[in-house]
C-alpha cells in the first residue's frame, strides 16, 4: 500500500510539472536543455543552490520522496555524495542517499532561480521544471536540465539569438529557424538533454530575458516550422554574418557520425549569393575582389560584413605553433604537430580549395621542417587567433607585405560558418519590406513552411494541433502509405472526412481557416479497420516551396 501511495503520489507531482504540454501548437512539445554555469564552461555540477525554496516543489523521483519545506524556507541545496543525492534547506540537512533524478517544480506564477547563475548580467530565471540528472561518464556530478515547453523554451532563445531592433519579420524568421533547430539539431551531444544553452547549440538564457516583440513572432508563427523536399524538418543552421554569400553545407561541416569532410550535401544548405550578379568565389581572384571591396548585400550593415587582421611573422609563427598543436586532436591537421617546437620557421600560407563563397576549406601552411594541410573552417580559424581571439570566418584572402618587418593580412568577411541563414541579412531584409517566409526561402532553398507532420494510428485516438495561419491559405498533405481509406479532420469546429485514394492526398483548406490561431484535429474513422499497426503522416502547408 506504502509503494502504491508514493506511485500515485509521483504520478501526480508529474502531471502538475507539466499542464502546458497537454495543449497543442509549440506547448505540446516538451524540450530538455542543460544549463550551464555562468561562463558557459561546464554542464556537470556537484552541487548546486536555489533561490525561494517556499516557491518549490522537490521530489526525489526514484521513491517518489517529497523533500519537506516550510513557509519561511529560502536556500535550497542539492548536492552529490557517494554518488548519491543529498538536499539542505537553509543548511538544514533534510535528506540524503537519494537515487534521483531531483525535480524541482515551481509553484505557480513562480520561476526557478539558480542562486549565483547570471544571464546578461540578470539572475537566471526558469520557467518549466528542473531535473537533477546523474551524469552517466561522471556519477560523482549531476546535469541540470531545464524542462519546459517549446514555446517558452523559444522565449527564452528568440531575442538572445537576434536583437530585436531587427524587426517583427526577421524575428519570425529567426523564432522558425530556431524551433526548426530545437525539433532537429545537427547532433545530439549530451546523454542527459537534447540542447545545450549556450552558441555550440542555441543560446538560451530562460525568462528573465523574455521580449515582447519575440514574444509576439512566437506567438504569430505557432506551429510553422521548414520541411524539406521529402516532408522532414530541414536542419536549420545560422549565424550571425555570411558576409555576402553563404556557404554549402557540405563545405562547413564535417558528417558527425563519420567525420568525413567534405560532408555530404543537403539540398536546401546551399551556397546562396545576395546577389545573382556574383560570381563564385572559388578561385582565389575573385574572392579576392569580393572580400577586399563591399558590394551591396543583405547582411551589409554587420560590423563583420568585412574585417582584417594581421599579423607580423613572429607574431603568427607563435600562434601558430601553439594552435596547430590544438587543433591536431581534431583530426583535421596533417601531418599531426605534437610540439610546438617542432613548427620551424614560417615560409607560406596558401588557400588550396575553397567552397562558392570563398570559404577556405583547405589550406597549406609551409615552415622549413613541415608542410601543413589544415581542413574545415571552424579548425582553420581556430588555427589564425589574434590576443587569443580565431577568425571571425574562413572567408578570407591573404596579403603578403614584405616590409623590413615582414606581415601577413587576411581580408575577410563574415562572422560564424556562413551556412544557412545570415542573422545580419535577416534583419536588412526584414527592413527592406521582406516577410519571414521570403527570408527563410532565399536562404534555405526549395523549402516549405508547414506544421511539423505527425503519424496517425488506426486506433481513433484523436490529435489535436495549434498553428498560426496569417493569410488564411493552406493545404492539407496526407502521407499514406499503408493505404487507409479515410481520415477524419476537425478544423475549426468544421468536420472533414477525406477519402484517400493515392500515396499522397493534397487538399485546399483554405476555406476554413481563420487569421491567426487554428485549431486543427485528426483521426482514423474507419472502424472496421482492426489493425492498429497502420498509419499515415499529415500536416497542414502554409507557404509552398519556390521553384528553383
């Protein structure tokens, strides 16, 4: 009886952690992401204090243990021992041997505050719940992870990813692209989360640096996120400037399960120009006179549109023999340099191949005991660091001055790896009178703004969705392979029932749709169909895909 009371007890603590996540849109999709300390450089912990514990609820979820607090309590302390769990109220030891994972809920209208953690000089604030996960490559340290809904999640990203002076329209193109980014990131790093909360995922400071404005492009593009040609949500990389010209994936990025470089290529990550005007910039002459001139582009007003840097031969030749030794544990140095003493004297640095937008993705440097290739751009401008600082991009041209002390200067543009989105650019064009849709599809080319598919069963268990619809045109698209014969929709207090006859059914919504909020259900109505295991894929397309 003991062991069914802490069940029930669990099941309940549960369900008041999570109420939003039961509504449709982006609040039905829950997101798990580690925080990490104030300079971002850990996400193990082995002990950590919270602000306001009258304000929490504490439940060790392993035994379903609710940790005791009064009225008055105010530090709440968790910290690790014998690789167990032990909580202090006030530096009241209350518990200890605790199996975990902690929760740490928020009483209503409340946040979680770490006591100590800072974002943009504020205290961190954090909507959603907490979770103490035991690291599983250190059981002597726990992860903090923030569990909260896609939409607040969004919040606490949007206005920390772009500034909000870029306007309503570029920052629904950013609120896409990062929900795209939440619901699909390039890897998966971490066993305990899905995202990190710092720029090596998206930078995510939770609620205390909430704005309205992003508020309102969450809110005005709930539920849309970019599909792909075959229907999947494209891989939405950004960043901040591309300079004129973004980069192919493939030329970016290594592939994350092999490590081949150059990668394979994604369709819709593909070298854009701001300008069909210019030329590729793969031989060394044009990107020579595109990186040392500033013709017109979209993301033109960046103080990284164009920079330089330089160097004096010594200078470069000690920074060099100390990040070459670095960057060899990445695999992309040959031959490996394993002492610094063994760089030599510097004779040349030489692009050997670069990607349609200049991008160096290959280059030779030559001393007098070794010839170095160094590939991939974020390795190559980690390779050239100025008071301890890389490039701002690979996207540069190198000028030799042969003075009495000789120097090398590196012209360049763009700041971050230049695939995907320009941040710059999103803001110039928002501006310029673009709409989001038009942003996303000039930089992720052929694709689709939608909402994310989802898999209906032959069990007539209804699934409700959210999306925002803002100029009242849509399609239905019905993926069905299984070959059901009918799928029933509720859209707008309007019932549908559509007969399927083909793999693919396309239907015109537009009809019933309201501007902005849409409340859309679906269901399976054959009843004579016993076989539960069938299914079919649906989603609702709000911009088609631009030719070309």
């Amino acid at each position: 009886m003991y062991r069914i009371s802490k069940l029930i007890l669990y099941i309940l603590f549960i369900i008041l952690l999570i109420p939003s996540f039961a509504r449709a849109g982006d609040n039905h999709i829950p997101v798990r992401v580690g925080i990490s300390n104030t300079n971002f450089n850990t996400y193990l912990f082995q002990e950590i204090e919270f602000y306001d514990a009258k304000n929490l609820d504490v439940m060790d979820s392993a035994t379903g243990y609710v940790v005791p607090l009064k009225d008055n309590s105010d530090i709440l302390k968790v910290a690790s021992e014998n690789n167990l769990f032990r909580i202090y109220i006030d530096n009241e030891l209350v518990a200890r041997n605790l199996t975990g994972p902690i929760l740490v809920r928020p009483k209503e209208n409340c946040f979680v505050s770490v006591k100590g953690l800072k974002r943009k000089g504020k205290q961190a604030l954090y909507r959603g719940y907490i979770e103490l996960v035991r690291s599983s490559k250190d059981i002597s340290k726990f992860a903090i992870v923030n569990v909260l809904s896609l939409k607040n999640y969004l919040r606490g990203v949007v206005p920390n990813e772009m500034p909000v002076r870029f306007g309503l329209e570029a920052l629904k193109a950013q609120t896409v692209a990062a929900r795209n980014y939440a619901v699909t990131p390039r890897v998966k790093a971490y066993e305990e989360f899905d995202l990190c909360d710092s720029v090596a995922c998206q930078v995510y400071f939770g609620a205390n640096t909430e704005e309205e404005l992003a508020d309102r492009a969450i809110e005005e593009t709930n539920g849309i996120i970019a599909l792909d040609k075959e229907n999947n949500p494209i891989l939405a990389l950004y960043s901040s400037t591309a300079g004129g010209y973004t980069e192919s994936y493939e030329y970016a990025f290594s592939d994350p399960t092999t490590k081949a470089f150059p990668s394979n290529d994604i369709h819709y990550l593909t070298a854009v120009a701001d300008d069909e005007t210019f030329p590729s910039l793969e031989s060394d002459i044009e990107a020579e006179k595109f990186y040392t001139t500033k013709p017109i582009a979209f993301d033109d007003m960046s103080p990284y549109y164009r920079w330089s840097k330089e160097w004096t031969k010594d200078e470069l030749e000690k920074v060099l023999s100390k990040t070459l030794v670095a960057q060899s544990k990445t695999g992309f140095v040959h031959p490996q340099l394993l002492n610094e003493n063994d760089f030599g004297s510097l004779l040349s640095i030489k692009a050997l191949r670069r990607g349609k937008s200049g991008k160096i993705i290959e280059l030779e440097i030559k001393t007098d005991k070794c010839t170095f290739i160094v590939q991939k751009e974020l390795v190559i401008r980690r390779c050239f660091q100025k008071n301890g600082i890389s490039l701002p991009s690979a996207n540069f041209v190198i000028t030799y001055i042969d003075a009495v002390n000789p120097v090398y200067k590196f012209s360049g543009g763009g700041f971050g790896h230049g695939v995907g989105m320009s941040q710059w650019g999103a803001g110039k064009m928002a501006s310029m009178g673009y709409t989001f849709d038009k942003i996303l599809q000039h930089y992720y080319q052929g694709i689709k703004l939608a909402t994310i598919p989802v898999k209906v069963y032959s069990n007539h268990k209804v699934i409700d969705r959210v999306f925002y619809c803002e100029n009242e045109e849509a399609k239905l698209f019905i993926i069905n392979p299984d070959k059901i014969d009918k799928l029933s929709v509720i859209l707008n207090e309007k019932e549908l029932s559509i007969k399927l006859k083909d793999d693919t059914t396309k239907c015109d919504i537009s009809k019933y749709l309201r501007k902005g909020e849409n409340k859309i259900s679906y269901f399976i109505s054959d009843e004579e169909n016993n076989d539960y295991t069938k299914s079919l894929s649906v989603y609702v397309e709000v911009k088609e895909a631009i030719d070309g």
